[in-house]
C-alpha cells in the first residue's frame, strides 16, 4: 500500500499536538548535536538493522495520540509505535520511515488498587519499576522478561512478553484485565473491564496484547496482581550432558513440581555471562550444561520438602555437584548471569537469535537437532532459555561465517530448526514476536487461511494500512 510523505503543513500540525520540543527530525538532532540519540529511535536490539524515521514525536496523552493517528490516517502517513526498543525482532523498527510514535512520555503508574489486585498503569512504565512498586505493598507482577530492567510495559504488552516466571505464573497475556488503546483512525476505546471475568462480545484485550503494534496504540493497561510469594528457593544444576539437562525439565514436572525458574544454560552460555559479568564461577570441564531452578512460595517448608523431590529426580542423572544459593546475594548474582547471556553473546560475537518454542518435552529433541544443523552448515550457536515453557533460544553466531552465507545461507538452516519446531508441536516464536526478522518464516508456522484471517482483521482495525507496516505478514 502506498503512503505519503511528511509535508512541513503535517510538521507544524504535530507541533501544535504536543509540543516543539516532542517533535524531533534529523535536521533538528544535527542542529542540537543529539543525532545519535534521534538515531535511536531507528534502531532496536535485533542485529545490526537501521532505518532513519522522518520524524519521532513523543506525545503525553491518549487524547494527543488519537489526534496524531487521525492525521496520519487521514494523510496515509505511516507510523511506528515505539516503547523502550529493546525488542528482538525488529517490530519498532520504521521500515518505511514516516512517524515514530514513542510511549516514553506515558509512564505513570496511575493507580495500586491494593483491596482488588489490581494495577492500572501507562505503556511506558519499565518493568522492573513496575515490579518494585507493587511489591512495595506485598503484591506481586510475575511477568520478568530478561529485560525487565530496560523494557517497557507497552513493549511487553505488544509480544505477549514471558521471562523465567512464565513456567509457573504465565506470560503478559495472563495479567491484562483491560486495555485503553488508539485506534488506527484515531479513535480511542476500552477494550473490556477491570473483572476478572468477562463474556462479553469478542475478546478484544486478548487480540491487540500480541499484536505487536499493528492494530494500535495501547495507552493504559490495567494488570491483575498476586500476593507476593515470601520465600524462594534457588539451585544450580550442572549435567555432564546437554540432553539430559533437556530431559530433566519434563521429569521435574511429572513428579508434581511446579518451579517458579526453569531455565537451561549450556556451557558457553554460563561461562560467557559469567565472564562478561566479572562473576568468579568454577566450571569442570565435563560439565555441559546447566538448570537453574528456582522455588517460591508462601511456606519455606512446603519449599524444603519440594526441593527434596526435586534432588529425588536429579538423581537419575549424570550431575555435578549442585550448588543451592545460600544467601540474597548469591541468589542475585546467580539471576544476573542468567539475564544477562544476551548481553554476553552480543558482547562476544554479531549474532542472530531464534525465539524457538516447542511442548517441554520434545526439548531433548530440538536441542539435538539445532545442533545437528549447525554441525551439517558449519556454524555454532549459543543455546539457552526458558527450559520450563520448552523456550529455547538460539543464538547463531557470526565467528568466521563469510558475508553470503551470513546474509543469504543461513536461511536454509534457519528454515530447518524452525520446521523442526512445528513438526514437535511447537512454533517459531515463543516470546520475541514476528516482526520484520521472523516474517518471511511465518508460513512455515501457519497456514495460509490463518494469515488470511490475521490480514482481514489487519484491514478492519487499519484501514489503509499505517500502523506499524511492513511487520509480521
């Protein structure tokens, strides 16, 4: 669909909506000596892509927004929303230029409803300061993306977000009562209300979380919250083979344990963020991998005797010496090398990482094949995730690999893993979303009625095509 470009008339209307100084061009970011901040805003955490925006505004309200996308709509102008940018497939990225429509501004917490459970909150809020304040009063947000530290909530809320705690707890769409979005036109709806049960008409809260900005702009969420869960139990599990440390994941749950953590490290994985964290860490050589599991609850206890069973199943493995966090602070250090392995391969190495996801069980069977493709093409990968939810992602790393089969052969493979994936009941993204980077893979996950579908309900929310373009299909 063909859009139009910025005119200087559009400029001087987006100034009078929210002001000159949340109106940012590369002309003025020059002018300001900030351009490597405005190129930011053309940019995200997936590989090496840029695309320069022809303007970024920042507005301060849903009222401003809707008048910005009644514009855009009405000029065929095409706009990116933007949260934090630290996604992982390329869906902030402005392929075709045009707006970027950043939340950052929308980043209040509007109200801790502490009698009901409930939150309600702006799309810029970043996670962790989110989690901080409601634990402040004894309750509990449970979505922990790696992230949490620098992602926004809008971000999250756009890709169905997960992090260790969904095995246990669940991902974003597991916490969203209601949503406030912009519609495409301009207009601005409430998706449902702030109940816990709703049969009222055509889910609509649970169609735009996962969306992935496409159909529009959410501008105020309200979250379900939990009591918060007053102790916790931490170990780390090294296997001497990488499989076995898949397989064990299953056989914890089948023994009636429920971990609040389930994630796999393989070797490298832990050593490089170790490394990278300046976090002494002894790794015997014939050690392959790792578990980290992690107990919480109420009962400290209850926790004690799940750990029991837990060392119960172990046993069935070949296994190193375990380690049981001990302390606050080596439960922290331990929780920071696991978040921080992206940080650590991208520090290492140019990579391109696959969100792969398949029914817990056949994990074993995935991390086999992953690396009997990379073996079969001559690269190695990086693998690690969240075990429990059978999430694992895959980190291809660059190393020696000439320019045409960095660019052009490794979709071959690529297409390989995740056509493995779907033939062990998974799919091809279990947290990161579509994108720009996954898209031109989606048919191997879905059949063309489906994307059909997608593409109706694209054109009823989006008439002409402007929001978030070029993403997804």
């Amino acid at each position: 669909m063909p859009f139009n470009a910025l005119t200087p008339e559009l400029l001087v209307a987006f100034e009078a909506i929210v002001g000159p100084a949340h109106v940012l061009t590369a002309q003025r970011a020059e002018a300001a000596a900030t351009a490597d901040a405005y190129a930011d805003y053309g940019r995200d955490h997936t590989e090496d892509f840029h695309f320069a925006p022809d303007v970024v505004l920042r507005p301060g309200s849903a009222e401003e927004i809707g008048q910005i996308m009644r514009l855009c709509h009405e000029n065929r102008l095409p706009v990116t929303p933007r949260g934090a940018g630290t996604g992982l497939s390329g869906g902030a990225l402005p392929i075709h230029h045009g707006v970027v429509l950043s939340t950052e501004r929308l980043n209040k917490i509007l109200e801790i409803d502490e009698r009901n459970l409930q939150a309600t909150v702006e799309p810029g809020v970043i996670n962790e300061a989110f989690q901080n304040a409601v634990r402040e009063v004894g309750l509990f947000y449970p979505p922990d993306p790696a992230s949490k530290g620098s992602c926004s909530l809008g971000g999250n809320l756009a890709h169905s977000s997960g992090g260790p705690k969904a095995v246990k707890y669940g991902t974003t769409k597991d916490y969203v009562l209601n949503l406030q979005v912009v519609l495409p036109t301009g207009d601005v709806i409430w998706t449902a209300a702030n109940t816990l049960k709703n049969s009222t008409g055509y889910n609509l809260t649970q169609l735009l979380v996962g969306s992935e900005g496409t159909l529009g702009i959410i501008t105020k969420v309200v979250f379900r919250l939990l009591p918060f869960p007053q102790h916790n139990i931490l170990m780390l599990v090294p296997f001497r083979k990488e499989e076995e440390a898949a397989d064990a994941v299953s056989a914890v749950f089948r023994a009636g344990i429920i971990p609040s953590g389930m994630e796999f490290m393989e070797r490298e994985a832990i050593a490089w963020s170790s490394d990278y964290l300046k976090i002494p860490l002894t790794l015997p050589e014939d050690i392959k991998a790792h578990l980290l599991i992690e107990l919480d609850g109420q009962d400290l206890d209850q926790l004690y005797k799940e750990a029991e069973q837990v060392y119960g199943v172990l046993e069935r493995y070949d296994v190193g010496e375990i380690l049981l966090a001990d302390n606050a602070t080596q439960k922290d250090e331990l929780w920071k090398i696991r978040r921080n392995i992206g940080n650590s391969v991208r520090y290492n190495s140019v990579y391109k990482e696959e969100d792969t996801v398949v029914p817990r069980a056949a994990l074993p069977t995935l991390l086999k094949g992953v690396k009997e493709i990379g073996a079969r093409y001559g690269f190695r990968s990086v693998c690690y995730g969240h075990a429990g939810d059978g999430n694992l992602h895959v980190n291809i790393i660059r190393g020696e690999l000439s320019d045409e089969m960095w660019n052009v052969g490794l979709r071959q493979p690529i297409t390989e893993i995740f056509e493995l994936c779907v033939q062990l009941g998974g799919t091809i993204s279990g947290e990161h979303g579509i994108g720009l980077v996954q898209k031109g893979y989606i048919g191997i996950a879905l059949q063309e009625a489906n994307l059909n579908l997608m593409r109706g309900i694209k054109q009823v929310f989006d008439p002409h095509g402007i929001l978030n373009p070029g993403k997804i299909f």
